[in-house]
C-alpha cells in the first residue's frame, strides 16, 4: 500500500509564484475596485458572452462614452434592457411567428449556441428574428453559419455593421417617428443615440450590411421607397443602435454600441439601496454600476464599486453568514490584502469575480453579520517586511498546512506548515455504510436508506435491508463524485463493513479507478509536459516524496516518474467527473496489491492481475475468492476489513480542500469558537507578519 497524499484546494484564487514582490497596490484601501464579470485577456480567467441583460427594479440610466466625451442617454423606460457591441452576427431565421422563432431559438440554445429573438416592425408587420453571436470578421461569421446549418438545416444569413444614416433629428421622439416611416416601406431602420463632440444626437439609420457594395444598394432601395431624405454611409464612431428584444412576456431595448466606445450602466436612485443585476451571470445583483466594452475583441462586463462594499459579497462568497465574526474578520482582512495586491491585472479591471483571484457573487451573499466583520476591519491589511503578502486561502487544511515546497516548489518565509484543526466538516457529515451484496458486490449507501434487522453474519457483521424503492449502490460516499454500481430494489438483504462519513471539506475518497484509467489520466499529463508514457495499464502508482506537512511532492507510475509544472498539480492528474483531486494530501490504496501471510509465516506478494484463490498452510489452494466478482474483502486481524481487487485498482484517499498555503477557512472556523481573535488566526496562520491599516 502507498502513503498518504494529503492536500487542499484553493477557494480564493491561483497561485502565483512571486510571493515576495510585494506588489504596490494601484487602489487604495477607500477607493473603487474594478471586478471583471465577462473578459477574455488570454489568461486568468477567461469567459465571454455575445450579450448581456440588464435589470434594475428602479430603472436603468445609461451613459455612452467615446473618445470626444461622455453623454448621458435618454430614458427609454422599462427595468430591463440587453447590451451587445455593434458587429458581425448571424440572422437565422425571420418569420411572423413567434412559436417558430422560439422553436429555432431552442434548437441553436441546446447546442450551446447564443440565441436571442428580436422583435422588428416592417412593412406594417411584426417578425420575429431570431440572431446569434458577435463576431470581429465576416469569415468568422459565415464559417459559424456554415456550421449551423450543418448542425440544424437553419440557413443563415451574415449580417454586419455596416449602414446608412437617414438624417439628424432634434429629438428622440423625432428619430423614433421617421424610423417607423421608413419601416413601413418595408426597410430595416433603427434609432441611433450619437455622442457628436460632446453632445447627443438623435438619427436614424438603415441596414445591417457586410460590405460597402451593400451599403450603395441599400442606398437606391432606401431612395427609391422613401425619397426626401438624406441617404450617407454612417460614420460615427460612438453610438449605439436601438433595436428590440423578446424578453418572457414582453419586449425590451437593446443597445448595439460602437466597439469604439463604452456603456455605463447604472440603476437609477430609488428605494433605499438601487442595485444592478446581471441576467447572464447567475442572475445576480451588485452595488455599483456596470461599465460595458469591447476590449481583446469580446464583450467586456465590469461591476465597478467602493473597494469595502465589494468585500461585503466576497467575504459572503467565501465564507457563510452566520460563521463566527472573527472568522469572517479573518477572511475580510485576507479578501482585502488579495485584491489590493492584484494592481491592474486585467487591464481594464483589477480581478475577476471567480476564484482566479477570488470569489465575488455580489449583493446576494451579504448579510448583517458579514457587513460588520469587513466595517470593523476597514482598511486592514497583511504585511510582511513592510509588504503586502500573498493573501492565501482555501477550504480545509486536512489536520495540516502546507509548506510553499509542496505547492509551488520554492519556501515562502511566512508560510510554514502549522497544526490546523479543521476536522469540524467530518463531524456533522451524513452518514453512509460500506455494503456486500449476496452476490459478493460491494459499494456505498446513505445510511438513511438502509433498515437494521438485528441480524449478524458468521463473522459478526451486521445484516440490513434496503428500505427504499430505487436505492442507488454508489462506488463511493457521495452522490456528486462516485458513480452509480447498481440500482436496488427494496427489501434487498445488504451486510454492513463499515460505516463512513460522507465526502466533506476534510476528508475524501476518488475512485476506484482500474490500471488503464489510471493510464489514460497519467499518460495524457505525460503528454501536456512532453514527457515519457507508461503504458497502456498502469500496474503500480506510488508516491516516492512527501513534504513536511505530508504533502505529495513526486510519484511514480509503472517506474516512471510523474512530470509536473508544481507539486500541487499533482492533483490535476488523476480527474473523475471534471474534478480534480481536492489536495496532494493524500494515500493511493493498491487495491491489487497485497501480501498473503500463511500459516507457517511464509509471505507471498500479490501484484499481478488474474484469479485469486485462498491459499492455505500446506500449499492448497480452494476455488476462485469471490466467484466472478473483481472486488472481495480479507480481514486484517486487528479488525478492519480491505477491500481488493483481482487487477489492478487504485483508491486515493484524501485529507482537506485546495492547496494548503496560508489560512484554512474551516480552521479559522475552529479557532474563532475556540475564543481566538482574528488578528491571532491570520498570525497562527501567517508567521513574522503584521496587519495594518
């Protein structure tokens, strides 16, 4: 059997190999915070969407900002508007039938396509067309359209940025009353709001048009329907075209602005706290305004507010209300520490809302207990030498921190590994029992699903039934990581080996996985580091090193020693539904590996595949352990069971949550109902630091 690999996983942002650089922070502790919701810079976090919805229960002020100035929009009314830069896009279907249009809007939405259906009226008549995407070129585009009709059999049509404009207008209601003339006569006209030197316009223009040579015959279509107006090729580089959106019931505007420019968006005063929220991300709320752009050729969405009232929803996203207030203090001085020390890392935001840098899912996760801890610590700060620290956290500590050797591979002064009672998430976990079938398959049941009997087995084991129609035998202790064996009916006759917490913060299992999982996971992280194969069946998975706080430093597989970029992606390697390991802290049971200590004190090593038999003292052997079964039990002698397979299996069994630098969240937990302030938890945690104002 292997040691024990033991770990945790980092809930507050990645780690990041210059923790001694002392970055100076470029916001101050009173000042606003910049925090990317949707960016796309190429690294750190990188998630887009084509457009966003915005709602605001007191309305909605917007704001178009260019290069000559800023102006403000006129109300349009409504608590809802959607927002998209003003490119390349895609027209799937248009048709007077709104049925259709969301049967085709669901079609694209299934394939994980954006899918949104504008209202338009033309020629006296409502269509509905349903459009996707936004694209940089007219290439990218018609190649998506090629692959949407590959996929649907819906033909698509590229549209463009390109357009005429049909005149200035002296007021909102104006523009509005010539666009709806010459959308009688049947041609695609929207109302544009223009910043011109400073000051808004009001225009109307036509088309949504790919090419110049598009523009000229619109030119001549638009002239010959509706002649007395002043056809030109429109040219502003700050605007935003008004179009409309089926939005549930109803329909709401939708601003197509310049990619030259940006929208600020913000709820108007009203009410005792006006908040924005953001349709697409959660549909969550925030303080603040949003300020939206094109920026590295995506949409850009950033929640901009007071530096403090941002920590209100990190604390609450990183800990839970109703936590002890010293523990909450605790993560408020390290959300503080992080995000000041992160300078202007997106270029036009400071740090993501996700656990790149650290999680932030607005006003929802605040509360009275939360505000109190991050008010009371206003301004507060981590430093070391008279710099700020690389403010670190995660879940669970597993029983012990990490040394900086065990994640990153270098020492960190002030991170030394250090006792971290953190044991609280086994405490109170459910419950569930390790089971044998009659047939001899062995797996996993929530103990709330089984009925005792009383009865007891030869050798003292207790017998159940399954109390429950539909009970799933899982491969694990949980429903959200082990896989489903079987499904059992009522009434089924189970026998008990044991009884185990289910997967918590501290204490974990992944697996089993058989030799050519193991192979597939360990020889595709081979590859992603160019580094030597082991086979297609991996027969032996030991760790060869651990760090001071028992943490994985190497391994090998078949021999071969596992490449890695730090030792905490060790975890990375070995993955089971999307999810990687939850720490390098942790055991591999070779399951197909074991010794048999006979009668007479001879041993025999076990460590290939095939049948098993029972081997007795004058060499017999009786038939085949278990029948047809891979797994079967042996008992220990000192009590415990283990459980085997006839191949090769592996079982990883793992202490706490993330990397294991710095302070562990339910540790601090621990440490706050124990009395401790929360100046004590951050200096149990962080060594020779300070906490400063």
């Amino acid at each position: 059997m292997c040691k024990r690999w033991m770990g945790k996983i980092l809930t507050a942002g990645l780690l990041s190999a210059t923790l001694l650089t002392g970055q100076v922070p470029v916001e101050a502790a009173d000042s606003n915070i910049r925090v990317a919701l949707f960016i796309d810079t190429g690294q750190g976090y990188r998630g887009v969407v084509p457009a966003v919805t915005l709602t605001s229960g007191t309305g909605l002020e917007v704001t178009l900002s260019g290069s000559e100035g800023a102006v403000k929009l006129p109300a349009l009314g409504g608590n809802a508007a959607r927002f998209r830069t003003d490119e390349y896009h895609l027209l799937v279907t248009e048709t007077s039938d709104l049925n259709r249009a969301q049967q085709v809007a669901q079609q694209l939405s299934q394939r994980k396509w954006d899918a949104s259906i504008q209202a338009v009226q033309r020629g006296g008549q409502t269509l509905y067309q349903v459009v996707s995407g936004t694209y940089d070129t007219y290439q990218a585009a018609a190649a998506q359209a090629q692959t949407v009709a590959q996929a649907t059999g819906q033909q698509s049509a590229v549209k463009g940025p390109m357009r005429l404009e049909a005149g200035r207008f002296g007021s909102w209601q104006q523009a509005l009353d010539a666009q709806q003339a010459l959308a009688g006569a049947g041609l695609p006209a929207y109302p544009v709001l223009v910043a011109d030197n400073g000051k808004l316009e009001y225009a109307v223009w036509i088309g949504d048009e790919v090419s110049q040579d598009a523009v000229q015959s619109l030119a001549q279509k638009a002239a010959a329907a509706r002649p007395g107006y002043s056809y030109r090729a429109a040219a502003s580089r700050a605007y935003a075209v008004l179009k409309k959106d089926v939005y549930g019931s109803e329909t709401i505007w939708k601003y197509a602005f310049s990619p030259q420019a940006r929208l600020i968006v913000e709820p108007k005063k009203g009410g005792a706290l006006p908040l924005i929220g953001v349709e697409e991300r959660d549909q969550r709320k925030y303080r603040g305004k949003i300020e939206l752009s094109e920026y590295n050729g995506h949409l850009t969405v950033v929640n901009e507010l007071p530096l403090e009232q941002y920590l209100y929803g990190v604390v609450g996203s990183e800990m839970a209300a109703g936590w002890p207030l010293e523990a909450l203090k605790t993560q408020a001085v390290l959300a503080r520490t992080r995000a000041i020390s992160q300078g202007n890392k997106y270029g036009v935001a400071n740090v993501s809302d996700t656990v790149y840098e650290q999680a932030y899912y607005g006003y929802g996760r605040e509360s009275a207990d939360i505000r109190q801890a991050v008010d009371e610590t206003a301004g507060e700060v981590i430093r070391y030498r008279g710099k700020l620290v690389e403010s670190l956290y995660y879940s669970n500590a597993g029983g012990m921190t990490a040394d900086g050797t065990e994640a990153w591979g270098n020492p960190v002064p002030y991170l030394r590994p250090v006792p971290s009672e953190d044991r609280g998430p086994l405490e109170t976990a459910n419950r569930w029992y390790y089971v044998a079938l009659t047939d001899g398959t062995l797996g996993y049941v929530r103990s709330d699903l089984i009925r005792l009997n009383g009865g007891v087995n030869p050798v003292g084991l207790k017998q159940a039934v399954i109390a429950t129609e539909g009970t799933n035998l899982r491969s694990g202790p949980s429903t959200t990581y082990h896989r489903v064996l079987t499904t059992l009916p009522a009434g089924t006759q189970v026998t008990i080996i044991r009884e185990e917490a289910e997967e918590n913060a501290y204490a974990w299992t992944r697996g089993p996985f058989t030799g050519q999982e193991v192979a597939a996971m360990v020889n595709a992280s081979q590859d992603r580091n160019k580094a030597q194969r082991v086979g297609e069946t991996v027969e032996s998975l030991v760790v060869t090193e651990r760090g001071p706080s028992g943490r994985v430093l190497e391994m090998e597989a078949n021999g071969v020693t596992l490449k890695v970029s730090s030792p905490d992606a060790h975890r990375s390697i070995f993955t089971q539904g999307g999810g990687s390991l939850r720490s390098t802290k942790f055991d591999v049971e070779e399951m197909g590996t074991f010794t048999v200590l006979g009668a007479d004190g001879k041993r025999r090593e076990y460590t290939r595949g095939g049948s098993v038999a029972v081997l007795g003292a004058d060499g017999w052997e009786s038939p085949s352990t278990n029948g047809y079964s891979d797994q079967f039990l042996i008992y220990s002698g000192d009590g415990d069971w283990r459980t085997l397979s006839k191949q090769p299996m592996f079982l990883f069994r793992g202490y706490g949550f993330g990397h294991g630098l710095g302070v562990s969240q339910y540790g601090a937990k621990a440490m706050a109902e124990n009395g401790y302030d929360y100046k004590q938890i951050l200096q149990h945690y962080y060594q020779d630091v300070t906490i400063e104002r």
